[in-house]
C-alpha cells in the first residue's frame, strides 16, 4: 500500500488552526503601526476570508471560491492602488511567521519550506499588483496551487 502524503492544509491542522492563525496574526496588524493604515479597513471577517484562501491554495476544501465567493481574481483585486513597498511585505511575513509559531502552527523544516515559500511568492506578488490600478489577471484565472516544494514558475507579467 502506497503511502498518502497529506496535503499542506492538512499538515496545518486544517481550518479551524488556519482561521485561528490568521485571527492572531491581524490581532498583530491591528497593533502594528506600519500596517495598520493598510488594514484600518477591513471587513471583521477578513482574516476567516484570508484563512479560507490559504486553505484552498495548500490543498483544503474550495471554501474561499465557493463559500466566500472568492478567486483568485478577487484577491487579486483586493491589493490593487494599495502602493505596498518592501518594509510593509517584510513587517507581514513576521508577523505572520511570529503567530505562526506562537500558535504552534507545523514547524517541521518541510512544512516550514513550503509555507515560507509561498508567503515570499504571494506577498511579492501582492507588491507588484499593488502597483497596478487593474486588475493583470482574466476573471476565470484558477486559485494558485502550493504543495511540497514545487513553484508556479517564473513570474511573468501579462
């Protein structure tokens, strides 16, 4: 019998360790006086919102496409005109990184890679989109897929 390898949501511990991760870490944002004027306005489910989309990018249930009615395209949309730069990316991957191993979120050196992996992908990318005023992705375009080690490729802008 072959052995199944679990996907990077399951490894987490799943949603409800995902929805609590992202509560603790915009509990952080919300004290942190570079990012809060980022998400001074957000909505009050915003961080179930963000637990949702990681979920299903690390291989969980579509609960951010189907339940929350969010894409890709969505996300997308969410950082455009919001002029990101460098200090705020780094400032979020801490914070994040912080809650992360305060919630004892997995910290095997594998999980830690492709977690860590994607955070550098997708908050450089959130970086170049919040540069733009529209939105660079077609409406269909699929939700990112992140496992073990693999990448999307090189970024190439449309």
């Amino acid at each position: 019998m072959e052995k199944q390898i679990p996907t990077l949501y399951e490894w987490a511990g799943g949603n409800v360790a995902l929805e609590k991760l992202t509560q603790v870490f915009y509990e952080k944002v919300f004290q942190d006086d570079l990012l809060y004027p980022v998400f001074k306005n957000m909505s009050g489910d915003h961080s179930k919102h963000v637990a949702h989309f990681i979920g299903e990018v690390f291989g969980g249930p579509k609960i951010y496409s189907e339940e929350d009615a969010g894409s890709h395209y969505k996300m997308i949309g969410h950082h455009l005109g919001k002029m990101l730069d460098e200090p705020k990316r780094k400032r979020w991957i801490t914070l994040l990184l912080e809650s992360c191993d305060e919630q004892n979120l997995a910290d095997d050196p594998e999980f830690r890679s492709a977690l860590v992996g994607y955070l550098e992908w997708g908050s450089r990318i959130a970086v170049i989109n919040s540069r733009e005023t529209e939105n660079p992705l077609d409406s269909a375009e699929p939700m990112p897929v992140w496992g073990w080690g693999e990448t999307g490729g090189p970024y190439i802008p449309k």
